[in-house]
C-alpha cells in the first residue's frame, strides 16, 4: 500500500512537470516566433507590428491581452513586452495561474 502511494505522487509530480514544461515550451517557441516577427519587419510601424503579435499569439492560443502588450520602435530598435497569465493544470482538477513575460529586442540595420 505504501509503495501505490509513493508511486501516485510520483505520477503526479511527473504530470505536474510535464504541464508546466509544456507551457513554457509553447511560450518559448511563441518567443522566438515574435523575435523573428521583429527582425524581418523593421519597416513595419509599432501599430502593425503589436497586431501581427496579437495575430501569433492567437494561433497559438496564448491568452495575450492588446493591453498588456507594448510595442515601441526608437531608430534603430524595436522593443516588445508583454505579460499573459496562463492557467496550468498542475493536478487533475486544480489549474493554477502562471505568468509569462514577453521580453523581445532586436536591433536593426536601417
């Protein structure tokens, strides 16, 4: 009986780290995605720039708020930051709100 009982929560360590990793693995793949948004549009105007996030994240399921997301463009930079809460299902039955910032600068040539 005590053996059962190591292994459930075994199990739902396991599963909780699996979710966890999960999101962060969609977060970071949406991260680089928004990178190589940035470096390839550097004629793009801040306001064209936070729809075409706002259309990514979208494709991706993030949950990422237009009001949450700041898109400024200074000569030769173009800064975007954003945060997204997240709900993950740690254990069956209990979601748990996790936070992910977006924090993307690239520099351009022009």
């Amino acid at each position: 009986m005590r053996t059962l009982v190591k292994l459930l929560f075994a199990a739902l360590i396991v599963h909780a780290a699996y979710r966890v990793g999960m999101a962060y693995w969609d977060h970071y793949q949406f991260q680089d995605d928004v990178q190589q948004l940035a470096q390839f549009s550097e004629r793009a105007t801040p306001s064209e720039l936070a729809k075409e996030v706002l259309d990514l994240a979208s494709e991706r399921g993030i949950p990422l708020d237009p009001g949450d997301l700041s898109v400024e463009r200074r000569q030769r930079r173009i800064d975007i930051l954003g945060s997204y809460v997240r709900d993950v299902l740690l254990v069956p039955g209990y979601q748990h709100p996790w936070t992910f910032t977006l924090d993307v600068t690239v520099l351009t040539i022009n």
